[in-house]
C-alpha cells in the first residue's frame, strides 16, 4: 500500500515559478551585500553553559534579536538552530544544551524582539504585493544570516549543525536549508506554508486565516496574492534539500492540515524519516507525543543520525 503522502502526490498540483531559483539566488546574493554585523553581550550561566544575547543585522539591516547557549569547555558539540512558531518568540532552551548541544535562537523580523513594521491585518500580508517585498522574503533571510552568525559564535569549528522548527519556525528551517544547503541535518515538526493553494481551502486560521480575509474582502487581489506565496510555497523548496530530514505531522491539526505537510515530504528527495502524531496545535492530551519528536531530533543532532524509520508517533 502506498504511503498516505505518495497518494497525495498523485492528487495535487504545486504552483512553482519558472523563476524560483533564480529568486532565491539573487536574494541571498542581495543579503551578502549587508555587511555581518553582531553584538554579543553575556547575560548568565548555569553549570559550564553560558548565556549570551546576540543582535545581528539581516535583510534591508533589520536588527534581529536572538541568543547562544554555549558550553564553556573545548570539546566539539552539535550547534542547533532554531526559530519558533507564527506570532511567537523564542524562549531559553536550557533543556537542549544540558543534553549536550550549543543553541542559537532568534526572533524572526516582526516577531518577539526583533521588531519590524508589519500589516495590521496580519504579519503575512506585510509586503504581500510582490515576491521581491514579502516579509517572508526577510525572514528566511534572517534563518540564513542567524546561522552565518551562529558559525562565527561557535567555540567549535566544525561542528555538526541541525536546523530545527516547529510550525513557521520548521518552515523557516526547511526553506533556509533549501536556499543555502549550509546545515547538516534538518528536522521540522508541522512546517507550515506548505501546498499554499490547499492552505487557501483547508485553512481558516492562523496565516491561512489572515489571507482568506484578505481575498474574501478584496477578490481582486486573489491572483497577486497568490501568485507571491508561491515563492514561499515549503513545498517548492524540499526538493532543493539534499541532507537528511525528519519531519513531523499532526493527524488532526487545524493550522496546519496533514494534507499540506504530505505535500512537503512528497516533494523531498533527500534521506528523510516521516513521523506522525495524533495532534498537533491542539490542546488534546497527545499532544505530549510531540515529546518522542522532541527526543529524536536531539539524538539526530547528538548521532548525526536519522532515526529509524518506524513510525514511533503513536
């Protein structure tokens, strides 16, 4: 029997540019031009991990604010980075450094503490006008500058690095990994922005919710709309990924419907582990087996391993 995503393969049409490529060259070539910049500032330490704040400039010299757990000996460690979910900030993951891992997260432009001008009517239809504006344009950006500057914080050169996310932030993760194939491994729970035109039908809330009421009150701009999320679509990124990816879904999730992550993985070409859960976004007691997720990414980092690819969700 085939898998639930290779069903889906057969059943949907992904809208990619004929310029994708070639836009997602020239922006990061645009983004070299901005010059890295980042100020570092100590800010605790528990046991032999220390706290740093870091600021660093990113697209069109928006500041971006994130921070580095960091161990304080010489021995070679994992570096993972990370983002979090639509409308979120990051939080202090001393959990995943005391597992033995350096950690660099950062808020996206227009999130938490990295503050950018956004659309009152929802952060995704800031600059929704065209490709070249988007905000998601800046914020993949910031994803690819937060690791160049990650590189350089690193007390180990060398070592391993994962991009992780969950929600926007493993869309961000899968798109960054896409355009600069800088990471080693990349895992990815519910990513988002997947199949863009299913999200416009399946979705009324969240991102997918902030469009639909744009379109609902202004059809006009249905096809201009439509047309920029293309070039954000995750799923037109996975099949430029080519190092190994563990992605996660939610059977039952209404932000971020099954149906568009399967569009994602059935898009992948690289060595990749597929784990579903009950739930995701939801306040349902299994939620808590997002945890087995959680615990294999940190081992994938740890290993530089994926995880065998039984389904372990459930």
């Amino acid at each position: 029997m085939p898998e639930p995503h290779d069903v889906l393969a057969e059943q949907i049409t992904l809208d990619k540019p004929g310029d994708f490529a070639h836009f997602w060259r020239d922006t990061l070539d645009q983004l070299n031009h901005y010059a890295i910049e980042h100020e570092k500032t100590p800010v605790d330490k528990r046991g032999g991990i220390t706290h740093t704040a870091v600021d660093f400039n990113s697209w069109l010299d928006t500041r971006i604010s994130g921070y580095y757990l960091h161990w304080d000996d010489a021995q070679p460690r994992p570096l993972v980075i990370y983002t979090h979910g639509y409308y979120g900030q990051y939080d202090i993951q001393w959990q995943w450094a005391e597992q033995g891992l350096n950690v660099f997260g950062f808020d996206s432009r227009g999130f938490g503490r990295s503050t950018f001008p956004t659309h009152a009517d929802g952060w995704i239809l800031t600059g929704i006008e065209s490709p070249q504006t988007s905000i998601i344009r800046g914020a993949v950006c910031d994803y690819v500058r937060a690791a160049e500057i990650a590189r350089l914080s690193s007390s180990t050169a060398g070592s391993r690095i994962l991009y992780y996310g969950y929600s926007f932030g493993g869309a961000m993760a899968l798109a960054a990994e896409a355009v600069s194939q800088a990471a080693d491994l990349v895992a990815a729970g519910v990513p988002t922005f997947g199949w863009m035109a299913g999200r416009r039908k399946l979705v009324r809330s969240g991102s997918s919710g902030e469009v639909n009421r744009t379109i609902d009150s202004h059809p006009e701009l249905e096809t201009r709309i439509m047309d920029t999320l293309s070039y954000f679509d995750t799923a037109n990124f996975a099949d430029m990924i080519n190092k190994p990816v563990l992605i996660g879904i939610g059977r039952e999730d209404h932000i971020v419907p099954a149906q568009t992550v399967r569009a994602i993985c059935a898009q992948l070409h690289c060595p990749h582990v597929i784990r579903e859960f009950p739930y995701s976004h939801s306040s349902q007691p299994d939620e808590s087996l997002w945890q087995n997720f959680k615990q294999e990414w940190i081992q994938m980092a740890l290993t530089g391993k994926l995880p065998i690819k039984e389904d372990r969700g459930t």
